[in-house]
C-alpha cells in the first residue's frame, strides 16, 4: 500500500521527501517491518490523528506547486478545509495595537469567502485565527500536531478545533518546535494559500520568508502599509516598495478579493454613536473625541481604526470627519 510505504520511509527511513516521491514513482518500495507500523498507525488512531500523504486524493494539488512539498500531513480536525480556497495571513509576533485591530477586521472579513491561514504565533498570526474562529480557519503548526505552541495559544488550539477548524503539521506527533522548523512551516502556509497578507513586519520578520516564499511560488503578496517611523512596519512597507500591493482600506481588500460591499453600514456600538456624535460636533481631533466621549483612549483608538478601515470616518492632518454610512 503506497501510504504505507511512504509513512514507513518518512518516520522510519528517514527519508527526505523528495526521495520518497521518487521511490514511489519508480516503484522502489522497501520493506517494511509491519509489526512496527502497525503500532504506529494505532498510536496516530488512538490520538485522533489523520494522515494524508502526497498521493492520497484528499492531498491538496495547490500544495504540489511549492518547492520541496511536504510528503506527509498529520491533521487534526476538519481536513476539508485544506481542499477550499484559502488565504494566509502573516505578521510580526510583536504586533501593535493597530495590526491587531487590523488583523482581526480583515480576517473576519476575508473568511465569509476563504479560509484563513496562518502559524499560530503570537501576535498577528493568532489574531488571524481570532478573527476567522467562527468560520473555520487552519493552523499550520512548527511542532508536532499534538503540542500548541506557543504553550500559552494552547486555549487557541483547542478553540480552533471546536470550531470546526484544522490543526496541520508535517512533522510527527511528539515534535518539539525549533527555530529551523517555522521557515519550513511557512511554506505550507504560502502552499495552501491562494494569497498572502502581511500585517506589520520587522525589517527581519520571519513574516517577511513567507512573502518571499510566496512571490517565488507565482503566489500574490499584498501587506498592510503602517507608520514609516515605527520598526515594526519596516518590513511591511519594504514589500510595498518592493512590488506588494498594498491593502489601503477595508473597502481596497474587499475590492481586490470580490467580497460583496455592504451598502447599509451602521454603527455598531455606543461608543461609535458616540465618537461620530462627536466628530459631528466639532470635537474631531482625538485628544477632543476621548474629552467628548470620556473613554478610555485605547478604546477610542481601537474604534476609529474600525470605523476608519470601514470607510465610514477619514482621517486628514489628525483631523477626523464622518463621511456617513
């Protein structure tokens, strides 16, 4: 049985993955000490895990376009979800407030549509799954597919897969993460994605592999332009200048991945009420709108980044006006 022979090569062998396509390919099979296997096999079984190799049905073809794929998915989860089009969305661990307001708004947006996709890392990463949580979003993991990682994203984890989500690893159960494994798990992130998103990157991200990963595949990049005085949008804002497309508004992402506008926007909370009662009123600078409001002024930057990415404000010289929805 070819999943067999390719499993029995992988975590036995030790085979690298592109000797084990090859083997397969020219019917090189080795022997295969069943008793061993089989205990394998009910240990995967026992842990609920699954296993889809390189000539299964159910193996993503996007995945066979990136260089060096994988031969081998431990899953956990709704693996269905590997078959649907998807969108990565990447960034730095160290997020700002606004990454993560933006982050959340895009991926809740974009998983009406999509997938979501991305490492589970701190920071942006888990706020792309935050955001698509409901919709069912897949979790490419540096680790063994049995170990969260980070450990403090082990709620994370757990809320993924009780929402019909996917957890995805190509090493085996018990895999403690290393630093060398996230390059080689972003590129599955870059081989199940139809495009990526970075959302703030240092000048080194790890974000910014990913980018180039995908634009090497033919894969569309596309980043979030920030503050060029802040570190954390150096890499960002490189991409752009390097070729990107930038992602300038709510509006822009909706346009550039055909999701259907809703035409009859309303404010969503009291404080929205409040910050266009505001604005409206002549207190539309944000030291005015937080005095106007009596908010708490991370809560007031946290709302205008919404409002603002939804089209309803702009923002002129740290000026704010309502444009109506």
């Amino acid at each position: 049985m070819v999943r067999d022979n390719i499993i029995w090569m992988k975590e036995f062998l030790k085979e690298s993955n592109k000797n084990i396509i090859n083997n397969i390919k020219n019917n090189k099979i080795p022997l295969i000490e069943k008793k061993q296997l089989n205990s394998y096999l009910e240990f995967l079984k026992e842990k609920n895990i699954k296993v889809i190799t390189y000539f299964d049905d159910e193996y993503p073809e996007k995945l066979k376009r990136i260089y060096n794929p994988p031969v081998m998915l431990y899953i956990k989860g709704n693996s269905e979800l590997l078959k649907r089009e998807s969108i990565g969305i990447v960034g730095s661990r160290k997020c700002t407030s606004y990454g993560k307001n933006i982050t959340l708004s895009f991926s809740e947006i974009l998983s009406k549509e999509y997938v979501i996709v991305s490492g589970m890392a701190y920071g942006i990463d888990s706020y792309a799954h935050k955001g698509a949580i409901k919709n069912g979003t897949v979790a490419v993991l540096g680790s063994g597919v049995d170990i969260p990682y980070p450990v403090s994203n082990a709620n994370l984890y757990y809320e993924i897969l009780n929402n019909n989500g996917c957890i995805v690893s190509e090493y085996a159960p018990g895999t403690p993460a290393q630093p060398f494994r996230f390059p080689e798990r972003n590129r599955i992130i870059v081989g199940l994605s139809k495009s990526i998103i970075v959302v703030e990157a240092a000048k080194r991200s790890g974000s910014l592999i990913t980018a180039r990963l995908a634009a090497e595949s033919g894969i569309d990049v596309y980043a979030v332009p920030g503050d060029i005085n802040k570190k954390s949008s150096e890499g960002t804002n490189n991409l752009i200048y390097n070729g990107a497309t930038p992602i300038v508004s709510e509006k822009h992402l909706k346009d550039l991945f055909n999701i259907k506008q809703n035409k009859n926007i309303k404010l969503k909370s009291p404080i929205d009420i409040k910050i266009v009662s505001a604005i409206t009123n002549g207190y539309n600078s944000f030291e005015k709108i937080i005095y106007y409001t009596n908010e708490n002024p991370s809560i007031i930057l946290q709302r205008l980044t919404i409002l603002t990415m939804e089209d309803l404000i702009i923002e002129t010289n740290g000026i704010y006006y309502y444009k109506g929805g």
